[in-house]
C-alpha cells in the first residue's frame, strides 16, 4: 500500500499505513486492532478516511458493525472480499493453507462460517474498486468469472455501496495501478468514481449495469 499512501500523502492526506499480523489472529481481533491503530494515528481534527485492500475492507465493516467512528468520512475497499471467496472453500483443506492465511483466512469463505456473509449491509460512504484480471489461473478455476485471482468481481458487492467500478487488474497489485489510485482519491474528494473521460470504467460494469436498467 506504499504507493498508494504517497499518492494520497501527495494530495494532502494525513496517512496512517497500518500493518497487521494477518497470519496470526481472527478477523474478530484483527478489526479491533487495526482499525484502532489506525484511529488512534490519525490527527485530532478532520474526517477519517479508510482504503483497504482484501481482508482489510472486512475488518473495516466488522469493526463499524459493532463500533461508531464519530469523524467517519469515506472508505473504499479494493478487493474486498465482500460475499466470501470460493477460492478459500476449494482450498482450506489443502496442507499450508493455515500458514499462508492465518485463522482469519478460514473465515473469508462461502459457507456458513463466513464472517463476510454474517455482516450486514454497508452504513457508511463506501465505494468498491474490483479488478478482472487474474495472473493465478489455477485459482480462477475455482471463481465465477469475471475475478482478479483470488476474488470474484460479483463477490466484491456489498449492499449499501455508495459506487462501485471493476478495473482491468489482479488482486496482488491492484492497490499500485495508477488508474485504482486515480479512482481512490476521486472517491474520497466527490463521493463517487470518475466513470466518464480519461478514467472510464471498465466494460463488464457497463454491461451490468445496462443489464439492470432493462
């Protein structure tokens, strides 16, 4: 997330980069953790804005279901695995998948023990940034396409959304693509993404929602 932190530092932004021992904890603990470290860094003044990237947009909405942030202002989740993933379902019972993923990494499936699943709809500003290019073809056998490799793009969804837009990349790097960083900060200045110009947004959101409109 450094790239994204100078970009927004750039623009003005106090910038708390919170780090956390995903591969240690729950999602339950992780939440209260990071989001009040991340809090807890920010200046006295002003609104907190959160950018999270994966599992850091499920701590966000597991910690503001059971907390209010007075000074809440915006939040855009790149990633997010919002409905679960399937990849975690297909794979949790591979050997190694606990010491990659860590006991948070178990509750980001499908099935009934998904914390995902447990949390309702979003009550904040939030806007979705997917990505539809995957570079772990082995994974996306397991996703609904389109998806980024580890998520799919529908799965990213969450009720309550402010905007949502899918761009053209995987889940490993899509927190330093220049266009996500461009999107980002629009969102957290207007309150909705750029779907019109330079930054135009990507062909299946447009066949979504015309989709929809029918």
């Amino acid at each position: 997330m450094e790239p994204m932190a100078e970009t927004l530092a750039s623009h003005g932004y106090a910038v708390a980069n919170i780090d956390y021992p995903s591969r240690e904890f729950s999602v339950e603990t992780l939440a209260a953790s990071a989001v009040e470290e991340g809090i807890a860094s920010c200046p006295p003044q002003g609104r907190i804005h959160f950018v999270t990237h994966s599992m850091g947009g499920i701590l966000v909405r597991h910690y503001l279901e059971h907390h209010k942030i007075e000074r809440l202002g915006r939040v855009v989740m790149l990633a997010p695995p919002n409905q679960g993933s399937e990849v975690v379902d297909d794979y949790r019972d591979v050997p190694g998948f606990e010491l990659i993923n860590g006991p948070a990494g178990y509750q980001l499936g499908t099935d009934e023990n998904s914390i995902p699943n447990s949390l309702g709809p979003v009550t904040f500003e939030a806007g979705i940034i997917a990505g539809s290019r995957s570079i772990n073809p082995l994974l996306s056998q397991s996703l609904p396409n389109p998806d980024d490799g580890k998520v799919s793009v529908e799965a990213t969804r969450v009720e309550g959304m402010a905007d949502f837009i899918v761009l053209p990349h995987s889940h490993p790097f899509i927190m330093s693509a220049e266009s996500v960083m461009a999107q980002t900060l629009h969102f957290l200045q207007h309150g909705r993404f750029e779907h019109d110009g330079q930054l135009v947004e990507h062909e299946y959101e447009k066949a979504y929602q015309q989709k929809r409109s029918q």
